[in-house]
C-alpha cells in the first residue's frame, strides 16, 4: 500500500477542476480522480449539506446511504463539529452508519467554502486504521483545494 503524493495530487486537482463552471461536474471529477489515487480505499464520495441532513452526491463505489442527519455516524459528526474525523475502527464508532459491512476505518473531511460547511468527503478503507496524520494532512489539503476553486462558483450542486 502506498499513499499518494500529495503535491502531485494537489496539481492534478487545480488542472482539472480550474476551468470547469460547473459544481456538480467539478465534484464528479474530484471524487474520480480522488479514488484511482488511493489504494486500499472501497467507497470515496462526497455528502452534500441540504438543511440539517447530508445527501449522497458524486461517489465512487458500492450504492450507499442516501440522508445522514447531521450529527449522525462519522459523515455527521464531521459535519455538526466542522473538524475531520479519522476512524481507525469504524465499529468502535458510537452510532457509525454501516452502509457498507466492507468498511472497516474512515476519514470524513469538511468542506467550506466562504465560512460555510456545503458538503463533507468521506472515505472508507476494508483496512482496520488506513488513514495516517499524513494522509489526514494532505487529503484536508486537497479538500482544501477543492473548495478554494469551489468558492467561484454561484452554487455547490
């Protein structure tokens, strides 16, 4: 398993997405090129903020939950904190949303654009704790970028 570079990543993101008006197609991509990044990862999408639930938006992977409450299971509580949750043991998670039974660790970053949460990134690995504080460090990095270039746009999807 090796974990991707980074600045690299970070390069393609900028490339890819700069030019692109549209949000809904800046985070199909995003996610796309996101997971043909990481190994060892089987699920990689973005829930998007509509009031106070997450809903499911672009993913790679098997079909997954629909509506999380906010507060609720890591993707929630990512967004009721505004703070990246890095799960080594998904099941040691109090009330993670077991969408899908393979999942065995996640990273769940926050997007913000404008000082306002619009969506969160989930990740989820079959590995017991596959997301390093590097990993941490440099997928909040790339979430980072994502929304710099989202902050143009006149709405996220």
């Amino acid at each position: 398993m090796s974990d991707p570079d980074y600045k690299l990543l970070n390069g393609q993101v900028r490339a890819l997405l700069a030019d692109e008006a549209d949000a809904l197609a800046s985070a199909a991509n995003f996610v796309g090129l996101l997971y043909s990044a990481f190994d060892d990862i089987n699920w990689l999408g973005v829930y998007v903020l509509r009031g106070d639930e997450l809903v499911l938006g672009p993913f790679q992977g098997q079909p997954a939950c629909v509506h999380i409450n906010v507060g609720a299971g890591v993707c929630g509580t990512a967004a009721a904190t505004g703070e990246t949750q890095r799960i080594a043991d998904v099941h040691a998670f109090p009330g993670h949303i077991a969408c899908d039974a393979a999942s065995r660790s996640e990273i769940v970053v926050p997007l913000v654009v404008s000082d306002e949460l619009i969506a969160v990134l989930d990740i989820d690995s079959p590995s017991l704790d596959r997301f390093s504080a590097e990993d941490q460090r440099g997928i909040e990095s790339l979430c980072q970028t994502f929304c710099e270039l989202q902050a143009n746009r006149e709405s996220f999807i």
